[in-house]
C-alpha cells in the first residue's frame, strides 16, 4: 500500500527547518523512497537539504514555492523562511532523480536529465509516471528533451517560483541547486495517479489567429492587428492602461486559451506585459497559424476549482487516496489575493484528513485525457495518489 506524509516548518534558521520538516514529513514511514520539499526563496537552501538529510538521508528533488503553501494545519509562510515536504512510501514503489542546471540548450538539458533518472532508478525501462520541476522559461524544450528519451508518460509538475515573483527561484534534487534547469522524479509503480490539470475558465467569442510571433513568447500580431491593440478591443479597456507589467494583474482571469486538435484540453497562456510596440509578452510558447481565443473567469471561480479539481480526483481513484501534491499558479493565487482562506477551507472539505501540499508555481505541467503532455500558466495540475 502506498502511504504519503506531509511535514512543514517555519523554524527561522534552515538547518533547524530542515531537520524539522524531515521529522514531520517522514513520521509514520518506515521506508520513505523520495520526498519532494518545497520552500521559501528567502531560505538558505543548502543548510536547509542538509538539515533534512540528517535526519534521512532519502532523494530529495523540489523548488521555491511563491509566499506560502498550503497544508492540512493551514497556510504556511514567514518573511524569514518556510519549508513543506510530502514522502511517498511504498514497498514497491521505485523512485528514480535527476536535475542539472541547463547546459546552453534546454532540450539536451531534458535529455540528460532524463538518462541519469533512469539510471538511477537501477532499471533500464521507462517509468510509469513522471514528475518535472523546471525554471519558468523554456519549459517546453525540457519537457521535448525527457520525452525524446521516454516517449510519452503522464505527467505532472510545475515551475519554480520566488517569493516576489523575481529571479530568486531555486530547483534542488538532492545537493544540487541551480536555478535555470529541470529536474525530475521518475515513478515505478503499480499504483493510479490521477492528475486534473485545468484553468477552469469559459470560452469567449473573443478569439483570433495568431499571425507573428517572435522569440517563441512575443505576440507580435492577432488576425494582422498589432496584439496589445487587439486584447485593447477585446476587453474594452484603454490600451494605456496595458503597457509593461500593468497587463500581468488585468489579464488574470481573462488570459488567452488553446485548445488541442481533440478538444480534450485547453492549455492557458498568460499575457505578462504590454510593450511600446504593441506585442505582448506571454509565459509560455505561441505558433504562428493557431487559433487563440480570450478566456472568462472570476475570483469566485478560482476559489470553487480547486475543490472541484480534488473531487475530480477523488471521483477517478474511487476515494482511496494516500496524498495530494496540488500545484496552483502563484499570479492566479495573486488574482485570489485576501480571499485564500477560502481556498484553504474548499481543500479541507474535499481531501478530508488525507495529507496534501499545495504550493505555488510560475507554470504548471499536465495533460488531460489523451491530449499531449503540455505546459500551461494560471492553471492548477492537481494529482493524487493511490492507495
């Protein structure tokens, strides 16, 4: 039977939180295989793994989260350091970790980083699910890099993120911390993880073809029309009052969605910033000749999905769940702002008294039903294990 623990701890010094989550996280294992920790970017990183490792010395692959996470006891943060773990605990569970700052181009990055989890996991077959952490930029290139090696397992994951959403974010596996890379945990199992990955936002009438794009993440044009003049329209909102970084919060819950050739996911790409020339900056990739269309949501929304995305889960493992690792956007949690207390209660009355952590990502990882594995912003990839 797979068993999952949660631990957490907001001990100022990060040796002594590191001990501290470890003591928390691993109670009740008796042979923890992985454990995926989770922090602030405030935290000293390198004492913080350390601290946990001296208390077991178990593979360890996690990121920064952004402000807090979330646990059974409540929302956890401190302006001097946080930390949450989850452990995963199974006799026949096999675990295999990997990460690697990128070495100049991020698919050979995903490659390696793909060989060495396999080694690791002392097999030479591909696993049966797969979890990714990367730095929010090129998230796509990794993910084409571990996939040229194992084909296409079901994943789930998200990016790194800092406390100010600046470039303070961290990945670690094991004594390793880098913060431009991937890194991955490779599972062997027998046991269902079911992943929701979701935006939870409706359609609008509001759609176009993207017609320039440059550098991957720069609309440049939608239909012909300069792209910042074109969301202008959409919205009715003076083009003014889009430029440079004011776009990010007034696209929050009316971001840009692309829906795959089998309508099974629609993947949201978060508009960033609004240039002097009238392009947009995204999160993630665009392509020329694809069909964008401008996406609906409220506050209320964000807060009712996440209880939705669980029970999703729920209804798909027949309620036998050890843990939930759930992975929400951090602009999305900024857009929710005052109201996360809410968030906290819908995930109580849906996981009941089974341990999970939420942390808070610039990018989120899943697919959904047969689509693609794909790479996503202002989504949740919530996932929860079986028994």
């Amino acid at each position: 039977m797979l068993k999952t623990n949660v631990g957490y701890s907001i001990l100022n010094d990060s040796f002594e939180n590191g001990i501290e989550v470890a003591n928390k996280t691993i109670n009740g294992l008796s042979n923890p295989k992985v454990a995926l920790l989770y922090s602030s970017s405030v935290c000293d990183h390198e004492k913080l793994i350390q601290g946990f490792k001296s208390i077991r010395n178990i593979p360890i692959i996690g990121c920064t989260s952004s402000d807090a996470i979330i646990v059974q006891d409540g929302i956890i943060n401190s302006e001097t350091g946080f930390s949450g773990a989850i452990a995963f605990d199974d006799e026949t569970l096999k675990v295999g970790i990997a990460g690697m700052q990128k070495d100049n181009d991020a698919r050979l990055t995903g490659r390696q980083v793909a060989i060495e989890a396999i080694r690791n996991a002392n097999t030479d077959i591909r696993p049966s699910y797969f979890y990714m952490i990367s730095s929010p930029t090129e998230e796509e290139e990794y993910l084409k890099g571990i996939q040229d090696i194992i084909g296409r397992v079901p994943m789930f994951g998200g990016s790194s993120a800092s406390n100010n959403m600046d470039n303070t974010y961290k990945i670690y596996c094991n004594d390793k911390i880098f913060s431009e890379g991937c890194a991955v945990a490779f599972f062997y199992t027998d046991r269902d993880f079911e992943t929701e990955f979701t935006g939870a936002y409706h359609e609008t009438n509001r759609k176009g073809v993207v017609t320039k794009v440059e550098n991957k993440r720069k609309l440049v044009e939608i239909d012909g029309e300069m792209a910042l003049k074109k969301y202008s329209e959409y919205r009715g909102i003076n083009i003014d009052n889009l430029k440079d970084n004011a776009l990010c919060n007034i696209t929050i819950t009316n971001p840009f969605g692309v829906k795959d050739s089998m309508d099974n996911i629609t993947v949201i790409n978060h508009p960033i910033t609004g240039n002097s020339d009238y392009s947009i900056n995204f999160s993630n990739n665009l392509v020329e000749g694809t069909c964008i269309n401008m996406l609906d949501s409220t506050i209320d929304e964000f807060v009712k999905s996440t209880s939705d995305a669980v029970n999703i889960i729920n209804t798909k493992l027949n309620n036998n769940v050890s843990g939930y690792l759930l992975i929400h956007n951090a602009f999305r949690k900024d857009g929710i702002k005052d109201r996360m207390l809410e968030v906290y209660n819908e995930l109580k009355n849906s996981c009941g008294n089974i341990p999970f952590i939420m942390i808070f990502s610039s990018s989120e990882f899943g697919y959904h039903e047969h689509s693609a594995n794909v790479c996503g912003s202002l989504m949740l990839s919530f996932t929860g294990f079986e028994k």
